[in-house]
C-alpha cells in the first residue's frame, strides 16, 4: 500500500513525523484531502483540525487529530510537511491549563494601555486559546 511521509513542525519542535495513508488539512480555503500520489502544492493554513490517518499494526488504522492555527503546508512526492504557527495534539489538551492561560492572558493584556503593540502578542495567545477550548470541547 502507497504511504504518504508527514512532519507536523511547529516553532519550537518537530510534533509528528512518520507514514500516513491519507491527511485532511485545514486551509484557508477549506479542507484538502492528501493522498499517495497527490499532486504538488503549497497552501496557507487556517485555523482548525489537521487529521492524520495513521497505519495501526492492531486496528488497521487509527486517526491522529492535530489543532493547527496559521502556517503552511506543502505537499510533494509523497511528502507532507506542515509548518504550524501553533499545533497541539488534541489529546494533549488540558481544558483547565487553556482556560487558566487564556484568564492571564486577557489580565496582561488588559494591563497594557490601547495602542500598544504588545496586545497583539496576548490577542493572538488569547485566540490560539480559544480554538484549543472549541475542538478539544467538540472531541470530548
């Protein structure tokens, strides 16, 4: 069976790598179904579920969902490498721990007078937050 090989890379670290029979990413433009023999392409991510269909030796295959919000990905020769501005395994999500982020979050945020440039920096946490709370909500 056709393979696909995929990287989930975010800034910090490398959150995937390894085979895939097929991937559903997130773009900008709606979803894209990958599989083996996929054309190539490059598109802008937008914010929501990337689904990884891994092969699984006692189920056949079992599905990796991976929240993604800004980045890119490209797909060539049977490769797929997505740069995430920000990706979490939705399985590594504490509900309690993203609240109580999003709360300091706002708190710093509100801190700093209008104008401010840094408030982007806390708009932007408090939004990744946000997408973390709607998909692990919608998974549970």
């Amino acid at each position: 069976m056709a393979m696909l090989t995929c990287q989930i890379v975010r800034p910090d670290r490398l959150l995937y790598e390894g085979e895939a029979t097929s991937i559903v990413l997130s773009a900008v433009s709606g979803e894209i179904g990958v599989f083996p023999g996929h054309s190539a392409e490059v598109c802008a991510l937008g914010n929501g579920i990337t689904r990884i269909n891994v092969p699984d030796a006692s189920s056949g295959e079992r599905q990796l969902h991976i929240v993604t919000m800004g980045g890119y990905a490209e797909v060539a020769n049977d490769m797929v490498i997505v740069l995430a501005a920000h990706a979490r395994e939705i399985s590594d999500i504490d509900l309690e721990v993203v609240r109580e982020t999003r709360r300091q979050a706002e708190e710093k945020r509100d801190a700093l007078p209008e104008g401010d440039h840094g408030r982007a920096y806390f708009e932007e946490k408090i939004a990744w937050c946000d997408l973390l709370e709607k998909e692990a909500s919608t998974r549970s």
